[in-house]
C-alpha cells in the first residue's frame, strides 16, 4: 500500500503540517450521513453539551477538536447511543441517521451500534486471539459466510494483516499499543458498518502506529464515514475533511458546558476561522 | 416492530431472535436473584412465625425437663448460658492471637511469609468445620472427656482466620504515611505499631470479631464432639460440657415432639435475630471505618 | 488426627474407600457409600447453584438499577449468614414435607426415567439435602462471581457493546471468558462447601448406607455420617473409623481450598493490573 503523492498544501497559519486531503466538493453536493439538530447531553442535572446543530457528511472524515473538557467525547458518544449505558445519562435534541432519529426511545441502541462502529481512546483487544477478535463480532451478527475470508479483508483493511498473518491465533493481547488499536479497527470495520467512530484513537499511540491509523482512515473513507475526536490539531489538520471547533462555556453558578463554536472545511478552520474563539485555539493561543 | 428505521435495521439480520435471547436471559438473571431474596425471606419467615410464640423470658430463665409432663414450662437456659460461656472463651483465645498474627503478617513479615501464612489462613477457613470438631476431639476430648474448654477450643480455631483477615484488611488501609512519621520521629518499630498503627484499625478489628463471633455462635459440628453429653441444669463452669443453643436447636430439630419444635424455632429466632444485628451492626461499622481512613489518605 | 484414625487405618487400608458397609455391630466399616452420597448430593447442588449464582452476579453488575444493587448484595451475603443448625431445622420441619407431598411426586411422574428421580420414599432424603445445600452454597459463589464480574474492564465491555451487540451477548463472548479462572475458583470454593456441610445434611437426609441413585430416597455423606454418629460411637474402631471420615474429608477439602485459592490469588493478580 503506497500512499498517493500529492503535492503538499501549506497552510498559512501558526502549525504548518502537510496534508493528504483531496480539494472537497461544494458542500451542498455531498450526502449527509447525520443532522444533528440542537442536541444537549446530560448527566443526571448537569449538561456536558448544549445545543449543537451540525450535520456530518458521508464519505468524509470529520473531525471534532476542542480544548479537554469540551464535550467531544461525550458527543462522538451520542453519535452511537455509548452513553446509554451510564445512568442518568439523557439526550435533547435530535440526531438523524440517514432520516431516522436515532436518540428515539424506540430506537434499539443495539442497532444503532451495529451500524455506527466505535474505535476508543485505549486499546480494548478482548482477550481472545487475534483471528478471534475479529471473527467474534462478525459470528454473533450472524455474518459466519467466508469468515476466513471477511477477517483477512479486514485485518488487510487495517494494514494489520502482513503482520500477524502467521500468529493468527497467538492473543490479541500479544500484540504492541499501535497494533492493539489497527486490530481494534478491524474487529469494527470487519462488521461493514456505515460510520466508524473513533474516540481519540491514537492518544495512546506512537508516531508511526499513529501515522498508519491516519494512513488507514484516508484508504477507507470511500467506504466508511468517520468521525474522529482529537485533541491534536496537527491530526485533524492532517486527516480531515470537515472540522468541528468545540468549546467551554460558562454561565452562572460555576455551570460550565461545552458547545459547537464553528464547524467548517478543515482548510478554513486552519487557515481562516470566522469565530474568534477558534483562531486563538487553532493558533495556540488558547487552552 | 415496523416502525424500526429501515436504514439501521436493514444490516441487523436476527436481531428480533437476538434481542429475544437477550431478554430472556435478563429476565432469568432477575428471577434468579428473586429467588435468592425469597429463599431468605421464607427461612427468616418461617422461623419467625413458628418463633415468636415459644418466645419469652422462660426459654432464657428455665431449664429443659426431660420426659416432662406438657404442663412444665421448659426453656433452654442451660444451653444460653453454655453458648455465652464458650463463645465468651473463644473470643478471648482468638482475638489477640488472630490480631498478633495480622500485625505480624501486615508490620513485620516478608512478603513470602505473608502469603503463605494467608494462604494458609484462607484455606483454614474453608475446611469444614466437623473436620475441625474431630480434630479438636482427638486433641483434647480423647482421654480427658468433653468440656466447654475443648468446645471453646474449637471455635477459636474456627475463629482465628476470620480475625486475622479482617484485621489485616484494614491494616492495609493504614496510611503508610502515618507509620513514617512516626518512624521518623525515631519510635521504634513495635511503639510505632502499637501506639499508631494499631488505634487506627480499632474500628476495623471490632468489625471482624463481631461478625466471627455471629458466625461461630450459630456453629453446631464443631461442638457436637466437644461440648454436647451434658446435664439439664444451668451451669457456667467450662471444665464440664455446656450445652449450646445451635447443638439444642441440632437435638430438638430430630426429635419427633412438636412442643421440643416449638423451642427448637424460638431458639433458632433468637440466635437469627443476634446474627443478623451482629451482621448489620458489623456492616455499619466497616463502612464507618472505612470511610474515616479512606479520608485520611 | 492420623493417630486417632490408625486402628481403622491399619485394619482396612485404602480398602476403606471401596467398602460400602457400615456396620458397628459387625464392626465392619467402610467410606464408599459415604462417598457415593456426598459425591452426588454436592455434585448435584453445585449444579442447581452454579446457573442460579451466575444470574445473581449478573443481576447484581449488570441489571440491576443503582438503588437496588446494595440492598441485594447484603441479603444474599445475610443469606450466607444464617447458621446450617437453623437451615437445618427448617429443612426437616418445613422443607421436606413440601418436597416430599408436592414436588417429588410431580418430579417422578415427569422425569422417572432418569434414576434420580425415583420413587419418593422418605420425608428426609437427598434431595432435600441437596436443595439446602444449594441454598448454603448460593451466596459464596454468587458474591465471589460478583467480585469477578466487577473487575471485567469496562474498556471491554464497551468494546463489545460498540460493535453492535446485545447485552447478553456481551456477557456470553466477553466477560464469561475473562472472568473464567475465577469463576471456576468460585465453583470449586462451593463444592468444598458443600462437601464440608455436615448439621444442616444430617438434619435432613435421612440416614442411609448404600450406593443408590434415588434422590427421593434416605442417604448419607461423609460429613453427615461423623455428625450423626457423635454420641453414638460403641467401640474404638466406630470411633477411629468416624476419625478416618473425617481424615478423608481434611485431605479433600485441603485440596479443594488450595486450588481453589492460588486460582483466586492469581485473578487477583492480573485484575490489579487491568483495573
């Protein structure tokens, strides 16, 4: 797998990073995966994030950045209903998948889940082999069909496979950090589903394990949406096609919350943000 | 269920027959501990109701008749005075060496000592308590004959890893900090234990010897080779055999006269009711303790 | 002990465990229909206990809403608290004639093909030991199973969840795995239970030598057999015979509890890592 060469854009701002980004189409052509449509989250009484309108489109990779406590994780979470399982976790707002409301009661988060996969911050391999940890999602999805076949593709997907190929039934815990996190990817995108959410994904990682997960998001996104939380802005630079600026508001009483300041074309959010807000972050003047 | 959005439901395939499973399975999980709740509520019930009515002062003040004509009132003062007696005796056999060996383990003991000595204590914990009864018997009853010393015996070596657990859990909750200054102020090893340590885990070490005592004072086999061919009349003297409430309650229960049941269950509702407040009252005490030296580190 | 047990010992050897009589008047002693009993009623107990005690850990980390979860896990461990005399006496009195008029008779006539489920004979048989054993070992195992179940990652448990996966599946291909070796520990730990359970078996099984399958029939363990012979004992080979029980029961429970313990040491161990 080469990686294609582009000649490298640089930007006009305080962080120079190269980028592996193609020009974006207008926005108006591209097809919306999620509308999110004033959307809080809450914790018992206090809300982690207010009011966020945004909508996430198909085929790219968008990502969320923001100072630590602004609430990414928490939204990224919401995306596949992973708050669900805290208690006294609850949503306002909407978020439509493909139309559908999927923060609806009657909604079955399962489903959701299935089909908006999620990569988290630490590695998580289950403590089964390698081939295992791939081929157990896809056997309880009742996807048992050339399974050899569907973990060698995803394995492949995830640049893992030339790697492990001979240990395939050594433990996922075997494995480094970076191959932990690309067997992690697998074991998610080995499913097919539409979006892979990934929450912070190479915070724990080296360079070059970081480097490969970046190298896989561009490969994959003709097929996959992704959304990715960084708190490093070189990443986002480096990796996205749409970028959301998060920030901490405070209001009366110590309240404090995060919200959506600005939510563009990467290149924008780089090089020329209209909110102030955003400049002092991107320029590291901030947080 | 139609009104599942076509989007995500078109990639779930048996996801109606999963989400079946899945409740089934939730639903077996509650009944299970329902089931675990009633079984506690029907035992603490029963010996409630059959209880409450043999209970009163004379099953504390009177003593058993045998053959008695269903006009004496019997009670079962020999067997409440016996347990007071044995129970007393082995608390005071185990509470300071169960404590000595926790201050040894948890102070001053290597780390290879220290696990294999609480290796050892936990696997004395689970040897069965008759095994212990015929061990006690062997040592002691053979040649000498029974006696409330030897029953007393028994259920100190029951108690004594309940103790030393207990009381090297909370030790290890001592700050290390504590234990350093005052080392640094050039106290000597066993002051510093004695006078800083050892204060600091009363709340701890009450906690466990409470919650033996309620567990070794309902113990019947250790003392059926111990402490059970005995007299009808109160007697406080631990060189004789003593009778005892469980071994009482033992006898009673296999005995076919319905007035023994009726004492056998009151006995039994007294002996529930001092377990459960010793449980609950221990349980208080640990999450006291706990908290005041969780804050202190 | 060994010494208390040696006229037994060297009378009749480790023929002893093979041997299904018990006879003080002949003086002819043997363990083997102990064994048989104690095999089966523990067996079957643990069998009955094992599911039951793994929905309770589940319900306690994973159902059970946060209100409920404290009150539960302190009934379960005062169920644990109550002395066997007391379970005992309610088994005889209480127990026992329930089974014995409504559920044996309804047991046989369903199952009576399966030699467990024989004949209903007596009020005080096996299977009223076994379902007061069941009930002993209920709270050891199910609060140990809890222990484990909490340490489980919850970077696992999320991770599977994330692949789009119910809950139960969840728990069938990520934490029954994980918490494996300790949950074997835990089973282990309740076997020695029940095998070492002697007031509350003896009160009621009844009282039987013989190697017979029937649940619904009188029978004896190893430790029910040492209680009920307490007083009884007429000569010195009874009395280093009961001793010899015993010794056989020290040996199996030493064993049990050692396993049963590295295991546990061992989980112990690597969950201080992950947690």
């Amino acid at each position: 797998m080469t990686v294609e060469s582009q000649p490298s854009v640089s930007l006009e701002t305080a962080i120079k990073v190269e980028t592996r980004r193609q020009p974006m189409p207008p926005r108006e052509r591209l097809e919306q995966i999620f509308d999110i449509q004033d959307l809080d989250a809450i914790y018992g009484s206090k809300a982690a994030v207010k009011g966020v309108t945004m909508e996430v489109y198909k085929n790219l990779v968008t990502a969320i950045i923001g100072p630590s406590g602004c609430g990414k994780s928490t939204f990224i979470r919401c995306l596949n209903r992973m708050n669900d399982l805290i208690p006294g976790f609850r949503m306002n707002g909407s978020i439509r998948f493909q139309g559908e409301d999927i923060t609806a009661s009657s909604v079955d988060p399962v489903a959701v889940r299935r089909t908006i996969g999620m990569v988290f911050q630490r590695p998580n391999p289950f403590p089964k082999s390698i081939y295992d940890n791939v081929a157990w999602g896809l056997r309880v999805l009742g996807m048992k069909d050339n399974l050899d076949e569907r973990v060698e593709r995803a394995l492949t997907q995830a640049a893992l496979w030339d790697e492990v190929k001979d240990r395939l039934k050594a433990s996922g815990l075997s494995l480094s950090g970076g191959q932990q996190q690309r067997l992690c990817i697998a074991r998610a995108i080995a499913v097919e589903p539409d979006v892979v959410l990934m929450d912070e994904p190479a915070s724990a990682l080296d360079p070059i394990a970081t480097q490969a997960i970046e190298q896989l998001m561009h490969d994959l996104k003709s097929e996959y949406s992704f959304v990715i939380v960084t708190h490093n802005m070189q990443q986002a630079a480096r990796v996205a096609d749409m970028t959301a600026f998060f920030s901490i508001s405070t209001g009366g009483e110590g309240q404090r919350w995060g919200e959506l300041v600005e939510y563009d074309a990467t290149e924008k959010i780089f090089t020329n943000p209209s909110d102030q807000r955003t400049e002092d972050y991107v320029t590291g003047r901030f947080g | 269920m139609s009104a599942q959005p076509s989007a995500l439901m078109a990639r779930s395939h048996g996801l109606r027959r999963r989400r079946a499973v899945n409740r089934g399975m939730e639903w077996m999980a509650w009944l299970a501990a329902l089931i675990a709740v009633a079984i506690l509520g029907v035992v603490v019930w029963s010996v409630a109701r059959r209880g409450a009515s043999e209970l009163n002062l004379n099953l504390l003040t009177k003593s058993p008749v045998p053959f008695a004509p269903p006009n004496v009132t019997q009670g079962l003062a020999n067997a409440f005075a016996g347990t007071l007696v044995i129970v007393g005796l082995a608390t005071a056999m185990a509470l300071p060496i169960g404590i000595l060996v926790a201050l040894y383990l948890n102070e001053f003991a290597p780390p290879s000592i220290k696990n294999g000595v609480s290796l050892t204590l936990d696997v004395l914990n689970g040897i069965p308590a008759v095994v212990i009864g015929i061990f006690v018997f062997g040592l002691l009853v053979v040649g000498h004959g029974q006696s409330g010393m030897a029953g007393a015996f028994a259920l100190a070596v029951l108690m004594l890893p309940l103790v030393s657990r207990s009381t090297m859990e909370v030790l290890a909750l001592v700050p290390n900090s504590l234990r350093e200054a005052s080392l640094g102020l050039g106290v000597p090893r066993w002051r510093t234990t004695l006078s800083i340590v050892l204060p600091q885990t009363l709340g701890g070490i009450v906690t466990g010897t409470v919650l033996a005592v309620a567990r070794v004072a309902g113990e019947t086999a250790p003392l059926l080779f111990t402490s059970s061919i005995v007299a009808n009349a109160t007697s406080w003297n631990p060189g004789h055999a003593l009778q005892t409430v469980p071994v009482a309650i033992f006898e009673l229960s296999e005995s076919p006269d319905p007035a023994d049941h009726a004492r056998a269950w009151a006995a039994a509702l007294v002996l529930l009711l001092f377990i459960m407040f010793a449980s609950l009252g221990a349980r208080w005490l640990a999450t006291r303790t706990r908290r005041k030296l969780g804050a202190a580190r | 002990m060994i010494d208390g047990a040696r006229p037994s010992i060297s009378k009749f050897g480790l023929g002893f465990l093979a041997h299904d009589v018990w006879n003080p008047v002949l003086n002819q002693f043997g363990a083997a229909s102990f064994l048989f009993g104690t095999a089966l009623t523990s067996l079957v107990a643990l069998a009955l206990a094992a599911p039951l005690s793994m929905g309770i850990a589940l319900f306690l980390t994973e159902l059970a809403p946060k209100w409920i979860q404290a009150p539960v896990t302190a009934l379960v461990e005062t169920l644990a608290a109550i002395p066997s005399v007391v379970i005992g006496l309610w088994g005889i009195l209480v127990l026992g004639p329930v089974l014995r008029n409504d559920i044996e008779p309804g047991l046989h006539s369903a199952l009576g093909w399966i030699p467990l489920f024989g004949q209903p004979q007596t009020g005080s048989n096996m299977f009223t030991a076994v379902i007061v054993l069941t009930i002993m070992i209920l709270p050891i195992v199910s609060s140990i199973s809890r222990e484990l179940f909490l340490g489980v990652p919850n970077e696992l448990k999320e991770g599977a969840l994330g692949l789009g996966v119910t809950r139960w599946e969840m728990v069938r291909g990520v934490m029954f795995p994980y918490a494996r070796g300790g949950v074997a520990a835990a089973m282990i730990l309740g076997l020695g239970r029940a095998v070492g359970e002697a007031i509350a078996v003896t009160q009621v099984i009844g009282g039987f030598v013989g190697i017979q399958w029937n649940l619904f029939n009188a029978g004896d363990t190893l430790a029910s057999r040492i209680a009920a012979e307490y007083q009884g004992a007429v000569s010195n080979l009874q009395v280093a015979s009961l001793i010899y029980l015993a010794l056989i029961l020290l040996v199996f429970s030493l064993i049990v509890n050692i396993v049963a313990q590295v295991i546990v040491r061992r989980v112990a161990r690597k969950q201080g890592l992950t947690r």
